[in-house]
C-alpha cells in the first residue's frame, strides 16, 4: 500500500523530484572526489613538500565542497516541496473519500480513527518522502560509487567492504524487524487517546456535573501511558540501532588501518591512498547508515500507508447511481412527497432488523409525524428519508422516484434535515444561516429566524447577523442552537422537511408558536417530524405510532386515543409527567 500510495500521489510532484535526483547525483559526485583529491594533496603535494599544488588542488577541494553544499541545499529544497505537495493531495483525498462516507463507515472507522488517520498518518508518509528526498537517493549513488573508487583505490582492502557492510545491514534488520508491531501498535494508540480526549472534552459538561475529573483524569492518563510505553520501547530500539552503526564504523576504521599500515610499510601502498580508502569506506557505511535510519522511517510509514488506503479502498454503502434519474413532473407526484413501501433496514452483524415492513406516504402539503419511545427505530426512520443509510429491504421513494436512483445532490438539495442534535459552524449567525442557500437575500434570513423564533434574541445579539457563532454554537443556549439549525432549513426552502425531535430543547409556548408559524410559511411543503412530546405533534395530519420498528398505529390525535393502546400509554404517560411537576 505504501509504494501505491507513493506512485499515485507524487507523479503530480515528477518534476520535483527528477530535480532532487539530479542534485542529489551532482552533490554524491563531488563528495566522492573529494577523497581522490586529498589522496593527492598527501601523495603529490605534502610528501614532496609541494606547496603550489596544495594550494591548487585544495582550492579546487574548496570550490567542489560549496558546489556540494549548494546542490544538496537546492535537493532538500526541491524534496520537501515535493512532499509538502503529497501530503497536500494525500490529505484532500482522505477529505474527499470521507466525506462521501455514509452514516455506517463514519460509524465502523469513527471520527478519533479518521481524525488521525488524515493527520498523524499522512505526517508520517510525508515525512518518509522527505527523509528519502534528503538520505534515501543520496544513499545507493554514494555507496556504489563509493566501492567503485575504493576498489579503484586499492582492490586488495576491498574485501573489507564485502565483511563490514553485511555485518551493518544484519545488526540492523535485526533491530528494524522488531519495530515494525510496535510502530503498529503505536498508531492504535493514539487512536485510543484522541478517542478519549475528544470525548472528554465533548462530555465536558457531563463530567463535571458527576464530579468524575479524578475518574477521566485516571483514565486519560492509561491511554496517555500505553502510548509513551510503546513509543519507548520503540525508541530503545531506535537507539540500539545507532551504537550499532558506530560500532561497526569504528571497527571497520581499525580495521582497514591495521592492514593498510602492512602494505604501506612494504611499499605497495602510500599513505594517500589508505587515507582516500578510508574515507570511502566510511562514506559506503555511512550511506548504508542513512539508509538504516530510512529502514526504521519506512515500517511506520508502511503502518500508516495500510490505514490511509483502508479508508481510500473502503466505498460508501450509499453510492450514487450510474445513471441518476430525475424528478419527473409528468408522474403528478410533487417532488416533496415522501413514500416508504415495506421499508427494513438491519445494522452489519445485528441479530435482528431495526425496522421491518414500514410503510407510509408522507403527502405534500400535509405533516406527517413519527412519535415512539426510545429504541423503537425513530432515528433510523429518518436517516433513511435523506439517504444516509441505505434500506437493506423496500424502498424509499421521494416524488415518485426511489433514492437509490438519484444523485446524492440532487436528493439532499430538496431537503432540508433538522438534527436531533443541531450543530452549528464557527462563524456568524449569517453564515450559519446562508449554509443551506448561499444567495439568500437578508429579508429572507430576518424572514426565517422570525419563522423558527429566533428573530428576537438574534437582533439582541451584538452585530445581529453578524454576530459571531463558536464552533458547535456553544455560545448561545440549547434552545437558541435549535432554533438557529431550524432557520437554516427554512433558508433553503426545500420541498421536505425532516424535524428530528427538533423541538424538544424549547419550551411549550415558543413550540406552539413556531408550529403555527411553520405551517403557514411551509405551505405546500412536505413535513415530518420526529418527536417524543405529544404536544407538539397533536395538530400533525398523521402520526405515526413506531414501536420495536413497526408502525403499530396510524391517524390523527383523537383516532389513535380510540385505536392505539400504545399511543394512549404514551399520552398518559406524558400527561402524568405534567401532573407530577
């Protein structure tokens, strides 16, 4: 997956690094001559006491080391462009793929994973394309080039280049095979720390309120701890590698020191050379160290590469068709009519349905209300009417035409989908507001807020529609956030609307005043709305009575207190609830 990862999103970058790769070859160039050139200074200039040819050859030294320094500058330049460049597109595609994502990925990856997989694990690929671009292409021109010219130097030391560097390739394969679980494991846990970190602080409220600081503190730091323990035992292992290296650098030096002493004491070697041999010889090593350090940078890149495909590999459940239709006007069904024929759906792995043979039309013009208790499959309902999971059984049909065939676009641009949790964006009211239709005029945001009874506190605001809005809205109340999301709907003017238990943070005046409110500024519009109070749903022109994922009662308030045993234990439940406060 790492090498598909790198094919794919550095050929935008070939440029870039047909550069790095030719600087990178002038700079190994110049380093390998340089020991030729100081062989030189020793056999031809110092030994003879030549003082004009140092000064010529070492000027020459002098000119070859900036032109070195400036072609490798140029070469990381051009590298960490590149990767920058990667990690740009690599992140846009994660992005893009998630944001395609249905209700159910979101839910099987989960939004700590996906947080660190577009940010932690995109770093470390990046980072492995800069180290290459600055080490990795370095390493094998000075390797091979550098045995060339130490077999060039002297071919009969060369047998020390044949012992050292597979003695420093052994050492640390060795070290590098056990790393790679840990860097694996690793990435696990800091998925687990951004899991518990983000829902502590989205739970912050609720953690304070119980008095469990103590309790989150503990269990923050468990996670914090499994992470430094696998990052140290990762880098113990990391720093063995190091005395390794140096190690077999040291005694390689020794090495060829001792032997060439005995040719240079016999005359079949002068001591230039042994010096340019030694010089070579450490540069073989030290590129098979750069490429060592390289060896360890690449299994956690391999890690990351794994997590980054999984998600640029996984398709939405909910895809869109190969050939969309669109809403056919001639049928003489209006494109907000909403119809369920025999609807299940069934969550991966669960032993039984969450909804089984759900059938209604929602009619146009007309408010269709869904009303259950808590796990009879009312959330599900409505994940289902804008396509956000997909039935595993029936159909869903809006204006005449099943979801399934048409474009995602086109289906959600004739919605618009209060949530049972209303989020809104950093920003401003107006901003917040203009999400659903950006070319919206300011008489028709004031027209939606006075709707959602939201004109009066949004005017007290400082800077009215400009008044600024905090990530999540938390700087305004419960009910304000509410009726806030419920404005943006209205903004859009969609053919049908989803209210999802949107009523339930305003209080029983405000909630009568905005259903009055609603039906005259949604007229001709399809609603339905999701709710758990009876009173904001007694004026619905049909109510929908789910219990375990089956609609067991259908009609108006006063037929299903006739009909319905389920909606009366609803209902007097509730009206006790009332008494009792």
């Amino acid at each position: 997956m790492l090498w598909k990862l790198l094919v794919r999103y550095l050929q935008p970058q070939r440029r870039l690094l047909i550069a790095v790769v030719v600087f990178q070859l002038a700079q190994s160039v110049a380093s390998l001559y340089l020991p030729t050139l100081n062989a030189d200074i020793i056999d031809l200039g110092v030994a003879r006491g030549d003082t004009g040819y140092i000064l010529r050859v070492g000027s020459l030294m002098l000119f070859i080391t900036l032109l070195q320094i400036a072609c490798a500058v140029t070469a990381v330049y051009f590298g960490a462009k590149a990767a920058m460049g990667m990690g740009r597109d690599l992140r846009g595609a994660i992005f893009s793929r998630v944001g395609g994502f249905s209700e159910q990925e979101v839910t099987r990856f989960g939004p700590a994973s996906l947080i660190t997989r577009s940010t932690n694990d995109v770093q470390q690929v990046q980072q492995l394309v800069l180290m290459s671009a600055t080490l990795m292409v370095a390493a094998p021109m000075l390797s091979i080039g550098g045995v060339v010219m130490a077999v060039r130097q002297d071919a009969q030391l060369s047998w020390l280049i044949a012992v050292s560097v597979p003695a420093l390739l052994i050492g640390v394969g060795l070290i590098v095979s056990r790393m790679v679980p840990l860097f694996r494991l690793m990435q696990l846990r800091i998925d687990a720390v951004n899991r518990v970190l983000r829902e502590q602080l989205a739970g912050i409220r609720v953690v304070r309120a119980f008095v469990r600081e103590d309790l989150e503190t503990e269990r923050f730091a468990g996670a914090n701890a499994d992470v430094t323990d696998t990052a140290l035992r990762a880098g113990r292992l990391m720093a063995l590698a190091f005395p390794v290296v140096m190690l077999v650098l040291n005694v390689s030096s020794v090495a060829v020191i001792w032997f060439g002493s005995f040719r240079i004491e016999d005359g079949s070697m002068q001591v230039g050379t042994l010096v340019a041999f030694l010089s070579y010889l450490l540069q073989i090593l030290m590129s098979v160290m750069m490429a060592t350090f390289m060896a360890v940078m690449i299994p956690r890149a391999a890690v990351s590469a794994d997590r980054i495909g999984e998600v640029l590999e996984t398709e939405s459940s909910v895809r869109p068709p190969a050939n969309p239709v669109v809403f056919a006007e001639q049928t003489g069904t209006a494109r907000g009519e909403l119809e369920m024929r025999e609807v299940g759906f069934a969550y991966p792995g669960a032993e039984r349905p969450v909804l089984s043979g759900v059938s209604f039309t929602a009619a146009a013009g007309r408010t269709t209300a869904v009303i259950g208790s808590t796990g009879s499959g009312k959330t599900t309902l409505v994940n289902l009417m804008p396509r956000l999971f997909d039935a595993t059984s029936g159909s869903v049909r809006m204006g005449g035409v099943d979801v399934r065939e048409l474009h995602p676009d086109l289906l959600w641009g004739h919605i618009g989908l209060v949530p049972q949790r209303p989020y809104l964006f950093s920003g401003t009211v107006r901003s917040n507001l203009l999400y659903g239709k950006p070319d919206a005029t300011e008489e028709e945001l004031w027209r939606a807020l006075a709707t959602a009874q939201a004109e009066d506190f949004v005017r007290q605001m400082e800077g009215g529609l400009d008044a600024p809005v905090s990530q999540g809205g938390t700087n305004v109340s419960g009910g304000q956030r509410q009726r806030l999301a419920i404005a943006r709907a209205l903004v859009k003017r969609p053919e049908l609307y989803i209210f999802d238990d949107s009523f339930s943070s305003l209080d029983t005046a405000t909630d009568a005043r905005l259903r009055q409110a609603l039906r005259r500024d949604t007229a001709g519009a399809t609603l339905v709305i999701i709710a758990q109070r009876v009173s904001s749903i007694v004026d619905a022109d049909q109510i929908l009575v789910l219990d375990g994922g089956r609609i067991v009662g259908r009609g108006t308030h006063r037929e299903l207190l006739e009909t319905s045993e389920t909606y009366r234990e609803i209902v007097s439940s509730q009206l006790a609830a009332e008494e009792a406060a």
